[in-house]
C-alpha cells in the first residue's frame, strides 16, 4: 500500500497529501507523543486525535509519512503548515481512533 492509496480507500479529507507514493505497511495508534516516539515503526501511518504541531516533530523523528487525523479532527495552521513543510502526509477522518485502526487492519496493515 501506499499513502495515497490508504486515503483513496479510507475516504479520508486531505489536508497536505505529502508523499503519495510512499509505500505503508504499519499502523500506530496514540495521542501521547512519548510512546508514538519510544514505540512506532518507521514508516507507519499514524493515527491521532493531537492536532498540535508537535506531532509532526515526531512524524519527522520517526519517518512517519501519514498522519490521520480521526474523529473529524482538523488541524490547527501551525501543524497544516509544518506538515506542509516536512512534506507529511495528512488526513482527516470522520470515523472514530477504533473505526479507523479497523479499516487499517483490513487494508492490510499491521500494527
């Protein structure tokens, strides 16, 4: 899979597609940014309730070129703007945390 392909499946609102063609095959799940950073893989996608723009300093340390923002959550400018800037994917979900690990996990990924 790749970034684009997992917001074409999802149906997800994006908001910076960043690399589309970046290839995924992990997921993480988390809104504290301590354990995103001590325990998500490289290249994971990223799946968040946190639109500070802390969460693409750690999207960068990690090499995680996909944050999902669930639950209808919009990012403040700051974060639209670094994600921009790094070139990192982000995305919008309506669906809740759970609902969007789901349709991961049935895309294929894993955790």
């Amino acid at each position: 899979m790749t970034v684009s392909s997992v917001i074409e499946a999802l149906g997800l609102t994006v908001r910076h597609e960043g690399k589309g063609n970046c290839p995924v095959s992990r997921g993480v799940v988390g809104d504290l940014l301590s354990f995103v950073m001590g325990g998500a893989p490289e290249g994971a996608v990223w799946v968040t309730l946190q639109t500070h723009v802390n969460i693409a300093a750690v999207a960068v340390l990690k090499d995680i070129p996909l944050i999902i923002l669930a639950s209808g959550r919009n990012p403040d400018e700051e974060l639209l703007e670094r994600c921009r800037l790094e070139n990192i994917g982000l995305a919008v979900a309506s669906a809740s945390p759970f609902d969007v690990c789901g349709a991961l996990h049935d895309l294929g990924l894993k955790g």
